[in-house]
C-alpha cells in the first residue's frame, strides 16, 4: 500500500485544493497593488531590504524585450525618458501588450512547451507541411487575448466544441504535435506511443503534473496511480491522425467543375496504370507489419473499428510515400504515356483552386475504442478495461461525457473539467508561467511539476491571488502581464550599492526567491537574432503564412534532413519564431544558445556559457553579414566622420550615446588597429564587436 505524505500546512499541498483569494496583509497601506503588499510582507518576515528601482532606461530595454522580445527603437527611449507624467510607465506597457510582436514573443514559450515542430521526427522525419497553422494560431490567439479557458478548450477540443469554426479546428493542431514514425513496422506500438505522447504533455501543460511517471507503475511522489495514468489517456483514445484535414469545401464555377471531371479521369488512367504495382506494393509492405496492423488494412474502410482505423490511417502514410516511387517500376513505353498524362493533369490542376487543409485531429464514431491499464506501460501486456477519469485526489466525480454524432465528446469533458473556475491547478499553473517569464523563475520552481518532488514553492500567496484574478477578469492572460510588469518587484534594479541590503540579501535569501533584486540574464537564442536584425534595420515584421527556411552551413548542406533556401531576402529576414522547426535538423546558431530539443516538452531551457557559444557570434556567416549590412547603413549616413559612425553604431546596438573613453576606444579601433583597409570593413569589425558585448547580450 502506497503512503502519500503530505503535511497540512505544505504550500504544495495548497496548489490541489480549490481556488480561492488569499487574504491581503496589512503592508497594502500606502496605495502598494496586492502583489506589491505579498511581496513586501514576506521581505519583511525575512528581514530582507529590497534594492531600489531600476533607471528609466534599463527599465524601458527590460519591458520592452520582456513584453515583444525586441529592444527598444532610440525615438521610443527618448520619449520615455522625457515624459515625466506619472502615467509614463503604464502607457509604455498597454502600448507593447498591443503591439502583435507580443504574440510573437510569448508564443514561444507556449510552442517550447508543447513540443511544436514542423516536422514528425524519427529517421524519416517528414514535414507536416500545415503546421504552422497552429503555430500562428498561438501567436494570434495571445495577441487577441482569448480568454486562457477557451484556449484549453479549443486545442483539446475544438472540432467537438466547435466543428464549423475553423480557427478552433486549427487549434487542434495540439494533439498532433507529437513525434511519429511513419515508417515504422508496429504500428500498434506508434498509436501508443502517440497516445502516451499526448497523455503526458497534456498533464505537463495545463496540469503542470509529470502524470507519465505513473505510466509503468504507481507514481513515485503524488498520489496518482497507474491506472488513473490510463484514465487520462482514456480521454484521447478515439483521436484519428490524418495528414491533413480540408479547412472548407472548395467552391466550383461551372466551367472549373468541367474541369475537374477531366482531372478526375486523368487521376484514375494514372491510377490503372499503377493499379498492378500499388497491389504488390501494398502486399510487400503489409506483410511486415505487426498482425493488428495488417488485419486493419485488408478490412474494407466501412468495416474497420474505431482502433483499426486509426491503425490504417497511421499507416497509408507509409504506403502512400512509398507509392510515389511506383514510377520506377514502368517500363519506358509506358513512362511514355504516364509523363504525357501526368504533364496535362499538372497543368488542368493549376486551373482548379486548392484544397487549403490543417493539421488537426477528429473523430469518427461516437464510441471509442476500449483502454487497458497497461502492465509495465507495454501495449503486449493489456490488463483490466478503464474509462475516462481523472486523478481522484483531485476530483472524486466522473467526467460527465456527452457523445456526438461523430465522436465519443470525451475530450470536450475533459476540457471543461480543467476549465472549472475552482479548478485547484490549471490557473495557478498558468500564471506561475507567465510569472517565470518576467523573473526567470516561477513562485514554482518547476513550471511543470507542482507535485511533491518540485522544490519548496516560494510566496504561494502571489501564485494564488494571480491565479484568482486570472478566473476574475474572464481569463484574459494580458491582465496578469501587466498586473505583474506594474508591480513592485519587476522594477527593481539589478544593482545595488548599499552594502548592507547586499550582505543581508546574500545571507538570508541567496537564490532570490524573495526577488529583493532584478536578475541579469543573458537573451535567449531567438532574442539575440531578433535583436540584431532589429539593430541593423532589416527585420521584417509580421506574421508569417508558412515556415522560413533559411540558409544552412556548409557542413549541413548534404544532410538528408536538409532544404533549399527560400528565394526571398525578406523572408529570411523574418523573426525567429517563423523559423522551419525539423526536429533532425535543428537550427546550429539557436541550437548554440540553449533552443530545446523539440521532441521533449520544454518548460524551463537551458542557461549554459559555453565556448560554442562565444564562436558562433564571431564566426557565424549570419552574423558578419548583418554587421556588414548595418554598417553600410551607418556609412550611408555618416560618410567618412569617424565619431559619427561611433556613435550611430552604438546608438543602433546599444541604444544610448558611447561616453568619452568609448568614443576615444572606439576611434582608435577604427582608424589604428583595425586590420582592414576597406572603410567599410573597418566600420564592419566595430559592428560585430559592439554585438558581442553583455550590454548588447544580456538583460538588466
């Protein structure tokens, strides 16, 4: 018998009961918000001084980058630094919540939690070609404000809740995140790991629970058993995977509706043609399948079950790209004929509109397949039948499931479930996420563990308070931004000159957790490239329809993994977040500052200081270029003054004016010990030097 040991007065144990106000102590005298009152009370109790605010100008690049992950423009930092109105602050932060660089942004993190790719990983890797359709589906959903309940409802739900709304069909692009492999042999063994997949990084992103450590046996920590584990999964056992999935029927006119016929002819004279080779395909590959796998595929469609759908569906991706290699099978008189066809059939296509898809789920009965608790987590090893449920040391009742006419409805009652306004977890969860956002670290130092084994929570009463407010104001997530970026604590400084609050502040809370001062990061690896396009003028702002594929080094060029660079300068001239995402082949510049594996859910990232590092920044292709590109610019402007061109270059990378040694340094770097000739290579090597100093690289 398993014991769970959780004391009475465990702030942990506070985060799985209902929600509820925290009582505001007696420090919000004074006019102090109830985050500023928290915070204040719990320095007090330990005797800690806080370190004065930051000046106007840190503070400025910190929300600036915080809020849009972009610095500041000179002419922004100048009209903040001369408007003395006591609403400065507040107008600065309204403006940037509004700004769509914010989606862009904070879209991120969201996309690092749920694994998101742009490819299906495992050796062959696909692309999945409509994904990032739910990628900007995020970011405009967080530019828009959708109320964070409707945005659980949606990615976990949205073709039951809302089957005509398109937007909310896309948002099911959730549950397809998961890596796949397409080529494989047992494709019983792919839909569990699918399953499982999806089972644990739904509980790590909403729940902020590490469920899948009772996927093999009793958890370890929390009170979840194993079968609660497959309970859970329950509610995701009638998902079907299709490749894509038709946005909206395509209208025809008259005369493309003729056309359309004669597409349809030419398809079915290709197909004859192929219909010999795709049957000995089909018996060639079935045969190395696993016997469940097989069975699937040689029953007609109309008779499979539910599970023998999914099954068959997983696994024509398989044939349907070995089919296009079919061709090689022809012999020359009849390639002939096929490439005359095919030629015609291309050009009849074009005169017809596209099909425009998505990458989503759906369901098709309203019964779904049977789960077992699996012994040791393996699919060989079924044991009793379980149904949807939820860990019963959170809610005792079962899930009231209503079934559709298409699908079981067990994911909608999962979704309302943690969509409950007292719901102990899902609003904690998500504004301790937001909370680490702005300080590095959430009140839970593990965003996606809130169980026994996270370290100690640290000011419990913020994380609740937050946590009400955001079921408060109808979910709106930009209200718990800007309560918190208006707050006491985020303003603070990360320099402090009196020794006294230094020693006692090192002593009593050394890991900060108290936040009696401002931390200095170094910018993530998107906020780096971000940054030094924005600095030398050749960011391309809004949204991109589509992935970015940018040019890859010379090492990388042969991979099987790779691809052809997009001809448009503008296009690689696109925030970070547009970036083609393969699983096999990461980015090597963001790869170098700690951007995570896209196979694993990644809440917190990485924070490493390694020499790799330090070289990519002086030798990366990309890097020399938008130093040589800004500093035509500034010799465009500038002509031959040397000081001029200081100063513009420190005013585009820095944002403030060099003071006299700089300006002195910097001359005689230029003029004296530069080893180019070419002015604008001199100009260049200044550049790339301000670009890699901390002031340039890291956050006050």
């Amino acid at each position: 018998m398993m014991v769970y040991a959780h004391a009475a007065d465990n702030s942990r144990q506070s985060s799985f009961k209902p929600l509820t106000w925290p009582k505001i102590p007696n420090e919000s005298v004074g006019g102090l918000s109830p985050i500023d009152s928290f915070w204040k009370a719990a320095l007090n109790k330990a005797g800690v001084a806080p370190a004065p605010q930051a000046d106007k100008r840190t503070l400025l690049r910190r929300l600036h980058i915080d809020i849009t992950g972009l610095p500041p423009k000179n002419e922004d930092i100048q009209e903040f630094l001369n408007d003395s109105s006591p609403y400065a602050y507040e107008k600065v932060v309204e403006k940037l919540l509004a700004s769509p660089a914010f989606g862009e942004h904070w879209g991120q993190q969201w996309l690092d939690l749920v694994r998101y790719s742009d490819s299906e990983g495992f050796k062959i890797d696909r692309i999945r070609p409509d994904a990032w359709k739910y990628r900007n589906w995020v970011i405009q959903s967080l530019n828009d404000d959708l109320p964070y309940d409707k945005f659980i409802r949606w990615q976990l739900a949205g073709d039951e809740l809302a089957p005509d709304n398109q937007v909310a069909r896309i948002a099911t692009g959730f549950l397809r995140l998961a890596p796949e492999e397409s080529n494989g042999a047992d494709y019983t063994q792919i839909r569990q790991d699918i399953l499982n997949d999806v089972t644990d990084v739904t509980a790590q992103a909403f729940l902020g629970l590490t469920l899948g450590c009772a996927r093999c046996h009793h958890h370890k920590f929390d009170p979840i058993r194993q079968d609660e584990y497959f309970k859970f999964q329950a509610f995701f056992s009638g998902i079907i995977y299709p490749d894509s999935i038709p946005l909206a029927p395509v209208s025809l006119s008259s005369g493309q509706k003729s056309i359309e016929e004669k597409v349809l002819s030419m398809r079915k004279e290709l197909s004859l043609m192929m219909e010999k080779h795709e049957k000995d395909l089909f018996e060639e590959i079935v045969v190395a399948l696993d016997p469940q796998t097989q069975v699937a595929l040689k029953t007609p469609p109309e008779k499979r079950t539910v599970t023998q759908t999914q099954l068959a569906i997983l696994a024509s991706k398989q044939i349907e790209r070995r089919k296009t290699k079919l061709y090689r099978r022809l012999k020359p008189e009849q390639r002939a004929i096929y490439d005359k066809t095919f030629e015609s059939l291309a050009n009849l296509t074009k005169e017809l509109p596209t099909q425009e898809a998505y990458m989503g789920v759906m369901e098709k009965f309203p019964l779904a397949p049977s789960t077992y608790r699996l012994a040791q987590g393996d699919v060989r090893k079924p044991k009793e039948e379980v149904q949807p449920g939820f860990p019963a040391w959170l809610e005792k009742n079962a899930p009231q499931i209503s079934q559709l006419s298409n699908s079981s409805g067990r994911r909608t009652a999962l979704a309302k479930w943690l969509t409950q306004p007292d719901h102990p977890l899902t609003a904690r969860v998500m504004v301790n996420r937001i909370w680490q956002g702005y300080f590095g670290t959430g009140l839970v130092a593990n965003p996606s563990d809130f169980g026994k084994a996270s370290e100690p929570y640290h000011q419990p009463e913020i994380l609740d308070w937050l946590a009400s407010e955001l079921v408060r104001n109808d979910y709106s997530l930009k209200s718990i931004h800007r309560m918190i970026v208006n707050s006491s604590p985020y303003k603070l400084s990360s320099k402090i000159s009196d020794p006294d609050i230094l020693v006692k502040g090192n002593k009593v809370d050394p890991e900060n957790h108290l936040v009696w001062h401002a931390e200095v990061r170094r910018l993530s690896a998107e906020e780096i490239r971000d940054a030094i396009l924005h600095a030398s003028g050749a960011l391309n702002h809004g949204m991109h329809n589509g992935v970015v594929r940018f040019a890859l080094p010379a090492s990388l060029a042969s991979s099987r993994y790779a691809w052809t660079k997009d001809e448009s300068a503008d296009s690689s001239k696109r925030r970070s977040i547009y970036l083609i995402q393969r699983r096999n082949l990461p980015n090597p510049s963001l790869e170098a500052f700690d951007f995570p594996d896209r196979n694993l859910s990644c809440a917190i990232r990485n924070d490493t200081v390694t020499a790799v590092q330090a070289l990519a920044l002086l030798n990366d292709p990309e890097m020399l270029d938008h130093s040589r590109n800004l500093a035509a610019n500034i010799l465009q402007k500038s002509g031959n003054n040397t000081r001029m061109q200081i100063q513009e270059g420190f005013l585009a990378i820095l944002k403030r004016a060099p003071d006299s040694a700089e300006l002195e340094q910097s001359r005689v770097f230029i003029e004296v010990n530069s080893a180019a000739v070419d002015p604008l290579e001199r100009l260049s090597d200044l550049i790339h030097a301000l670009l890699n100093t901390s002031e340039f690289l890291e956050l006050e």
